[in-house]
C-alpha cells in the first residue's frame, strides 16, 4: 500500500458527489414533485449509512484489494450516477396514488434502493481510504469536506449553463478523471495502467450512449398535460438553478389563463404562451393587445380592488412573473410600477425573445424591474433614501405565486417563505405612504386556511408597529377561486368602503371584513357551510384595541383546525397548516375523501424521517451483530457494550449537531443574502471549506495540543459562537440588511469561518482515537455519520417548523456538549 | 377400407372440432355471464360503500341520502367497461384510477355526489365539458334525456365515442374540441358539469345555462377532488354559487 493516501482522486469525488446530489434533487423535482424530490434524495443519501456496514463487514477483502476496489468504487459511481438516474425516471411512481394503491410503495423503494447505490459507491470510496489510512484521518477528512465545498460551488455555476441532463454528464465525467487520478495515485507502475485506462474509457462511451435521452416528467404534472392537447409545443426552455422554465405554445385551443375571475366577467382573455417553472405551477405571458380595454378582464379579479379606492400613482409588485400584475396596472392607469422577480431567467425572456409578444412591459417608460429578492429591493431603497425611509408606494401587490393545486394539497409545507412573515409584512406596511394599500392575494380553500393565516400575521405585524384600533384597518373580500387582503396603516374610510362595497356587488364577491360590517352581510354570494372567513376575520379582530390580552383571537387560533398562526422569520413556514389532531380526524374519514384535506407535505417529512430512523437502526446494528460472532475469532472486534454505546452516541451526535447547525445557518443567511443562488453556494461551501480546514488544523496548527485540550476548545467554541449567533445574528443582520451584496457575502464568509473551523475538528479527532486495535470500527463509525446527517437534514426542517431555527442551533449546542462529556468520560475509563 | 377409415378420421375430427367449437362457445358465455354477474356483484357493493358514506356526510351535504335514481344508474352503468385493461379489477374500488394522458376516472363516490348535486330529471339535458373514460356522461345518461359531452385531448375523445357506441348509450353526443364556448347550438342546458381543468369559469357557458340551472365544477389535485362548487343561476340570471366539501368536516369548533 501507498504511504499517501488518494487525496486528489478523493477531493474530487466527494466533489462530483455533492453536485450530483444537489443535481439529482433539480432534475426529480422536474420530473416528480419537489416535496417527493425531496422525500426520494434524503433518503438515497442513506446510501452512506449503507457504505458504513458494507465496508465493515467486507473490510478485510476490501483492505487487502485496496488498488482495485478504490478506482473501482470511483469508476462505478461514474457510470451508476447517469444509469441509475434513468432506471429510475421510468419508474412509473405516483405519489398521489399511493393512498389506496400499495404497489406505489414498491416503486418508491426500488427508488430509494437505485438511486442510493451511486451514493454508497462513492462514501465507500471515502470510508475506505479511512480504513487504509487511518493515521491520516485528518486530512482525508479535510479533503474530502474541502472536495464538497468546492462542488458546491461547481453544481450551481453548471446549473446556469447547463441543462440538467447535461450537467448530469458532466458529473459523471467528472466521476471518470476521478477514477483515473486515483489510478494514476495509488496504482503501481506496471501494465495494469493500459487495462485500468481502457475500462476508463468503456465508461466514457457507455456515459455517453446512456445520457442521450429525454427527461420523462410524470404525466400528472400539468406540462405534461398540457402538452396532450393538439396544437401545443414547447417553444423555449431556460433552466437556471432556480429551476426549469418552459414556454408552450397552444395554437387551437388557447390558454385563457386568468384565475380568480368573477363570474359575470364576459372579455375573454387575449392571447397567451404557457409558462411553466419545473413542468408545473403555470402562469401566462399575455400577448399585449391593441387596445387596453382587451384587458378589462384583469379589473374583473379580487386583487382589482385597491385600484377602486384610489388613485394609485406608484405601485410596487412583488413577483412580476409573466406581468399578469402589471398589465392589470397598465390597464388602471397607473403612473410608476416598480416591479420585482426573484428569477432572472424569466425577466430574460420577457425582454428578449418574448418582449415583443409581451408589448415590452418590462421596458415601459413606467415601469422598472428589479431582478432579485423584495426584502434585498426594500432595504436596498431604505438605504438610497434614509431620511424619507422610502415610504412612497401608494400599493404593494403581492401576487399569487403558487400554482393552487400545489398550495391546496399542503406540498409547500417544507418550503421557507421569507415573503409572507411578520417581519416581512412590517416592511412593506413601513415602505407604503400613510394612505397606502398592502394588497396580499391568496387562494381560496375550502376548509379557508391561507387567507386565516394571512390575516392573523397581518395583525401581528400592525400590532408590532403599535397601530392601534386593528380593525379598522383590514378589508378582506374573496370570490369562489381568490381572496384579497387589504392593509393600511391608516383606518379605511367611509368613502373606501362604500366602493369596496360597490366592487364587491358588481362582480358577485363577498365581503368577509371590514371595519363596521355586520354578520349578515357575510357569505352571501358563494356560500360556504357557515360565514368561515367572517367567522375568523370577527375572532381576530374582536378586540383589537387591546390585541396583547385578546381572547377571542387566541381561542381561535387554538380551536382551529389547521396551523394558523402567524409565519416569522424564525418560523418561516407560512404554507405550514398541519395540526396533529386534524390529522387523525381526517384519518378516521379516509373513506369519505377526508386524506385530501391533510397537509401533504408535513405527512411527506414525517413518512421520510421514520423511514430513514428505520433503516438508521437495520444499517447500525447490523455490523454489530456480524462483529459479535467474529469477535470469537479475531480480538480486534471485541469491544464491551458500553464502550459501543459512547462510541455510537458520539459520531451520532456529531453527525445530527453539523447538519442541525448548516442547515439552520443557511436559513439565517438565506434572509441576510436574500437571494437563494448567493446564499446556498455561498454558506454551503464555506461550511465545508472552512471545515475541511479545521480538520486539516487538527494534525497542524494545533497538533501541539492533546485531543481532549482540543476538542474541548473547539466544543466550547461552537457553543459560544452557536448561542451568541443565535441571540445576535438577526439583529445584526437588520443593521447592515442595506450593504451591497459582495459585502454582505464577505460578512457571511468572515462569521462563518470560525464556527465552521472548528465544527470541522470533532469528527477527525475522535476517528483517529479508534487506534489500533480498533480501526475495524472505523467504517462503522463512518456509517453512523451518514446516517446522522440523514436523519438530521429532516430533523432540522421539524425543529424549525415548530419551535423555529434558534432552537435547532441551541439543540446543536446541546448534543455537541454531550459528545465532549462523552469524550472525556470514555478518555477518563480509557475506552475508544 | 382405406377410404372409409379416411372418411371416418375425417368426420370424428370435424366432429372433435365441432364440439370443441361449441364447447369453448358455451363455456365463454357462461364465463362471460359469470363476469358480468361478479362485475354487478362488486357494483353492488360499491353502491353499499357509496350510501355508507353518504350517510355519514349527510348533514354537510344538506341531504339524509342519494337520490335513489342516482345510486340505480351507478349500478348500472358497468363502470369495468370505462377503465384501462391494467386496472380493470380494480374498476368497483372506491378509488379514482388513472386512464392515460394524465387523466383520470373520478372515485365513485365523487361522481354519485356530483351527479346527485345536479337534481336531475328526465327531461334533462347536460353539457359535459372533459369526456375523459365517459363514466360521469354515463351515469348522467341514464337519468337525463340527452347528454353533450367535449373532450379537449382527441384519443381519449374517440375511445369514450367507441365506448358509447358499443354499450348504446344512443343519448349521448360527443365532440373533440375546446369546452370554451360551451355547445351553443344544442343551448340551453338544465346542468352543467365541467370536469376539465379551467383557471376560470367561461362566460359562454354560464350564458347556455337555463335560468334555474345548476352548473357542478370539482376542484382538486389530479387524483382527488379538494371541493366542490355547485354554481345555481336564479331565475332573474343571478348566479349563486356554493363551496361544499365532500368530506364531513368541519373548521371551526363552535366554541368561540
């Protein structure tokens, strides 16, 4: 054996790896649903846990043919990564079928078991050269955290050249030079090099004939069905990382795409190109007509109301998209629109190839588009003018974002929206004048949910600017399909509602609030079983001179059958609706169509989390049981239960705080940078850097201390840097929120760079403690991690759903604690 | 000899054929009959499933139970008749199924609400928009007069055509096209039923509906139907609409 270990070779595939499972994630949520994306990944990162009890039950054959299964396990990766990827596209797995048909269940498991195998090629790779190497554990701990930064990096620049089935290509190239580094690394020089590169060449044409195929997007997804229609193309297609945008054509039968609309509307809508983001969620790009009134039908919309109360001079909307919103402005009149789109691919479109179909909306004399985030736009123009605090916007607009099928099934439940926050909400009622309107349109559910829960942060965010007399400053109205939620920082009017009223009669809505109405006024159009959004608007509000001790309101957000209390910044869940005791009400009317009514996705978390603690305890315990019989045979497998136990607990440990502590940081950064492509490449890779450093630091900047001086320092540190970022780290984002972006990244890498230094330090030093005599421990050790880090990922995303993300980077702190104490109780009984 | 023992071969093989034949023909219809008599046992039972669950959404659906008429034209039409061959055991489960292009079968249970929803009568006649497998026009054709059916993807259109012209539902008429503007030469209609996806309700068809007509629109995901919205047009033309949910549930506690 070499006395180096493939370091190069190693980097490098931990890079592909941690691309390829960002790209898998991408190209499923294309072809499924993100929240079964989701769900399907996580647990194919089992593949892990799996490598773990691979390599310790086969870890004597495996260390004795080091040369070959290394390259070996690389080359197949390389070639699993693209054939497994299309095994599984033809899997014809529903989701939504898997209520009542139980051979979903097995095309589910044949997922997880294809798509983990690339995976459990590559951390066997990984595990092996600890196996072989392990008085360098360090450094290949370091290389490999350091080979998944830069990946991360790498994957989000070739998502945004790249379509994703070409940057699956790429990956498994990349999977190839790794291969033949490692070749070229641990291999002798002999003619066995000739055949090596000849197989590595048989993997670059069999990748190459493999990739050739289309992605096969599930037949339920509303792309897909739309393209069953004669006469329907795709006429362009963008991908960036934010997703994959299709632009259909339908030349007999047109899109008419224009929800919410009353039904006494009778101008049908002009001409209009489909357009999709991942094969679902369409909204419309509207040929721009000849004359203006074509457009009446966009008056004829909830969301119309604002522009009947007053003049609305300058307006600003959120989620420009295909410009629904600003033709609806164009069409009042309307002088100034600044509008603002998180995805700078559709503002490509919308300017270049389709800027002449869409009458160049977004070059209008009036209007102005900024690409980017709404929280980054506001703080940005709070900035420019600070004395005014820029609150001139006579309108904000928030549009309907999301598709309703998904909203109304609950799928976005995992989904964090830093849009839809009490925080958020604050800004825009501080940037509207002191007559302005915050318009929040939203989807109409029966049983009502978002709209509730809407209203509910609408108050807290009024009540956390100490308005007084609430009620007086909400309308809510709504149609069968949509509902709008008015609000001011000043009360409404008598003249306001006497046109509300007047909007609401002639276009057949119902009123659900405002200040002065009466019960019998609710409900009376379309008809729900009782006046549901009177009901609650009237709980709510019923004593909004004094909010602090409103019991009416609490009472309701209590007796409430979904999740309706108001999203934050650190509970950014506003799609979250999922009550425990819903649940098994509608369980026991399964028969009766009660499973629709559950939230889908919190189901999705919970199904994914139980799965992977389930396979968790097989992938554990199964070396275990094999090392207790060898354990006869050979000493180095004996180890007492107890010292097994502190040994599991530890990398346990190790394994659920790292991720708890990334995930949640990425959240809190996500705020600060705004936008989603700065933050994740950005927090993702300096985590893994800065860790990778902090291991490498181990044998070198610090090789002069013991590990327990060590670990104790670096334990300490992360939490004190942890509950000091937990306490601190909002505040302080909110002072320098308005600092250009290469700023605030350089801020990000600065108070990311020591937590993560010496977060990269537990797992090393106490790898390199199972000395000899015990290194046959080591992969289970390894197996453990990954199995941890599973388990944590879904853990992160509960914790944040129900007590917020402070307390899963207080949870981290916790657990980082007990592997110190774990550590030092085992060095004091002499143990690992 | 030769010759008779030829002749005689000849005949006993013609004859083994002949009731080979015969054999084989009354056996497959018995067999037939004996499908079709589990077909209609299942289809019973799914009618019991239907009332049960009825029964218990009763008061949120401001009726006790089906109309009887409704719950005898779901058992007869034979619904393993309007499923793909890979699902057809599974054609009386109270479940929707998949039937290609994306589309589906709603569960039964849903297509007896709807159609109940609707109050039909004899003289009826319906405007289907969305065909699909041609279940729903189906059922509807057993208790109206006549009904119109559009189909927007044409394979699926033509299957339903076939399907109708084999099992004689002479009163029902199809089209492959776009369900925008409704029917109007066979206009107005007493109900309504849009199954087809829509962002929004068109005018056209609000327009051929009868004063007094009810128009039925399931919302949902692909599979599942979230709620149901029965829009009524009063006699003066305006519309009232309602938001049921098919599912006995409901939000608030009553304790506030």
């Amino acid at each position: 054996m070499q006395l180096k270990p493939p370091l190069l070779s190693l980097s490098l595939i931990s890079a592909t790896a941690l691309a390829y499972e960002i790209l898998l994630m991408r190209l499923f949520s294309i072809i499924q649903w993100h929240h079964f994306a989701y769900m399907i990944i996580s647990l194919a990162l089992l593949g892990y846990g799996i490598s773990g009890t691979l390599v310790s039950l086969l870890q004597d054959t495996l260390k004795r043919y080091f040369h070959i299964a290394y390259p070996l396990f690389l080359f197949l990766f390389s070639v699993s990564s693209v054939s497994c990827f299309f095994t599984a596209q033809n899997i014809p797995f529903n989701p939504e079928a898997i209520l009542w048909d139980t051979q979903q269940v097995w095309y589910l498991l044949s997922l997880f078991l294809l798509l983990s195998l690339p995976f459990l090629l590559v951390a066997s790779a990984i595990c092996l050269v600890f196996l072989c190497y392990p008085e360098q554990i360090a450094k290949i701990y370091a290389a490999d955290l350091l080979g998944a930064g830069g990946g991360s990096i790498g994957i989000i620049i070739l998502l945004f050249y790249f379509f994703p089935v070409t940057t699956l290509l790429v990956i498994s190239l990349g999977g190839l030079i790794a291969t033949l580094i490692a070749l070229l690394e641990i291999t002798p020089k002999d003619k066995t090099k000739s055949v090596s590169f000849f197989i590595v060449l048989t993997g670059l044409i069999f990748v190459l004939t493999v990739q050739n195929q289309p992605l096969k997007i599930s037949p339920y997804k509303d792309e897909a069905k739309v393209l069953n229609i004669s006469g329907t193309r795709i006429i362009e297609q963008q991908s960036s990382p934010l997703g994959l945008l299709s632009i259909v054509e339908s030349v007999l039968v047109p899109f008419r795409h224009a929800p919410g609309l009353s039904l006494y509307n009778s101008q049908e809508p002009p001409e209009q190109l489909g357009l999709f983001s991942d094969a679902s969620n369409m909204t419309a790009i509207t040929r721009f007509p000849d004359k203006l009134e074509k457009l009446s039908y966009l008056d004829q919309v909830t969301s119309a109301l604002p522009y009947h109360l007053k003049n609305i001079h300058h307006l600003l909307i959120i989620g420009a998209g295909g410009g629904s919103d600003i033709l609806q402005a164009m069409f009042h009149k309307t002088e100034q629109i600044d509008a603002v789109e998180l995805n700078p691919k559709i503002i490509e479109l919308l300017t270049n190839q389709f800027a002449q179909y869409s009458g160049n909306i977004y070059s209008h004399d009036n209007v102005h588009i900024y690409s980017g985030d709404i929280r980054a736009f506001l703080s940005r123009s709070k900035m420019k003018k600070k004395d005014k605090l820029n609150s001139h916007y006579d309108l904000i607009q928030i549009s309907l974002m999301d598709s309703f099928n998904a909203s109304a099934s609950g799928l976005y439940a995992l989904n964090e929206s830093y849009l839809y926050t009490t925080e958020a909400l604050q800004l825009y009622l501080q940037h509207l004048n002191q007559n302005g309107y915050l318009a929040i349109s939203r989807w109409v559910k029966t049983p009502p949910r978002d709209a509730i829960k809407m209203l509910a942060t609408a108050v807290q965010a009024l009540e956390n600017l100490a308005i007084k007399d609430i009620a007086d400053h909400i309308v809510l109205i709504r149609g069968w399909q949509t509902s709008t939620l008015l609000v001011k920082k000043s009360p409404f009017n008598s003249l306001e509602i006497k046109q509300l009223k007047h909007f609401s009669q002639t276009r057949g809505f119902d009123v659900a609030w405002y200040p002065g109405i009466k019960a019998g006024e609710a409900n009376q159009v379309n008809r729900f079983r009782e006046a549901y959004f009177y009901q609650a608007a009237s709980a709510i509000l019923s004593d909004s001179k004094n909010p602090s001790s409103n019991l009416p309101k609490k009472q309701f957000l209590h007796n409430y059958k979904y999740y309706v209390y108001p999203a934050s910044d650190d509970k950014p869940f506003f799609h979250h609706f999922f009550k425990w005791s819903t649940f098994s009400e509608l369980l026991s009317l399964r028969n009766q169509g009660g499973l629709v009514l559950v939230e889908m996705g919190y189901v999705v978390l919970l199904v994914t989390l139980a799965l992977a603690i389930f396979s968790s305890i097989i992938l554990v315990m199964l070396p275990l049981l094999v090392f207790h019989f060898r354990a006869k045979t050979k000493v180095e497998f004996s180890l007492p239960v107890k010292k097994r136990l502190k040994l599991f607990l530890y990398f346990f440990f190790i394994g659920l705080a790292f991720l708890l502590i990334e995930i949640a940081m990425m959240q809190k950064f996500i705020l600060f940078l705004h936008h989603p492509i700065y933050a994740i490449p950005v927090v993702l890779s300096a985590f893994m850097i800065f860790a990778g450093l902090g291991s490498a630091g181990t044998t070198g900047l610090f090789s002069r201390l013991s590990q327990r001086q060590l670990l104790l320092i670096a334990i300490l540190s992360i939490a004190f840097i942890g509950i000091c970022y937990s306490m601190f780290l909002s505040s302080l984002f909110a002072v320098i929120a308005a600092y250009p972006i290469y700023l605030k990244i350089l801020i990000s890498l600065t108070l990311i760079a020591p937590l993560a230094l010496f977060m990269g330090m537990p797992f090393p030093i106490a790898l390199s403690r199972l000395g000899p005599g015990k290194r046959t421990y080591i992969p289970w050790a390894w197996g453990i991690n990954g199995c941890a880090s599973v388990i944590s990922a879904v853990l992160a995303s509960l914790l944040a759903i129900h007590f917020g993300f402070t307390l899963v980077i207080l949870t981290a702190v916790v657990l980082y604690i007990f592997c110190l104490l774990i550590f030092i109780s085992d060095e004091e009984s002499k143990v690992v | 000899m030769k010759a008779m023992t030829l002749q005689k071969w000849i005949l006993s093989i013609s004859l083994f054929f002949l009731s080979l034949a015969f054999g084989l023909f009354i056996s497959s219809q018995t067999l037939a009959s004996s499908m079709e008599e589990r077909y209609m046992k299942k289809r019973q039972h799914m009618i019991q499933l239907i009332e049960q669950d009825v029964h218990q959404t009763s008061q949120y659906l401001d009726t006790e139970a089906l109309d009887t008429k409704v719950l005898k034209a779901i058992a007869t039409v034979p619904r393993h008749k309007f499923v793909t061959p890979d699902t057809i055991e599974q054609a009386y489960h109270n479940n929707p199924l998949p039937i290609g292009y994306g589309q589906t079968i709603s569960q039964p249970y849903i297509v007896a609400i709807m159609t109940d929803l609707l109050k039909l009568t004899a003289n009826d006649t319906v405007l289907e928009i969305g065909t699909g497998s041609g279940y729903q026009a189906a059922v509807l054709s057993e208790l109206v007069h006549r009904v119109y059916s559009i189909e927007i993807i044409a394979p699926l259109g033509e299957q339903a055509e076939l399907r109708f012209r084999e099992l004689g539902y002479t009163n029902i008429t199809t089209k492959i096209g776009d369900g925008y503007y409704g029917w109007q030469e066979q206009a107005p209609f007493d109900a309504i039923i849009v199954t087809a996806a829509a962002s929004h309700i068109p005018h056209a068809l609000i327009e051929q509906l009868k004063p007094g007509g009810k128009m039925i629109i399931p919302v949902g995901g692909n599979f599942t139907t979230q709620q149901l919205l029965l829009i009524t047009k009063q006699p003066d033309g305006q519309l009232q609409t309602q938001q049921i949910l098919p599912v006995r549930f409901v939000p608030l506690t009553g304790e506030h």
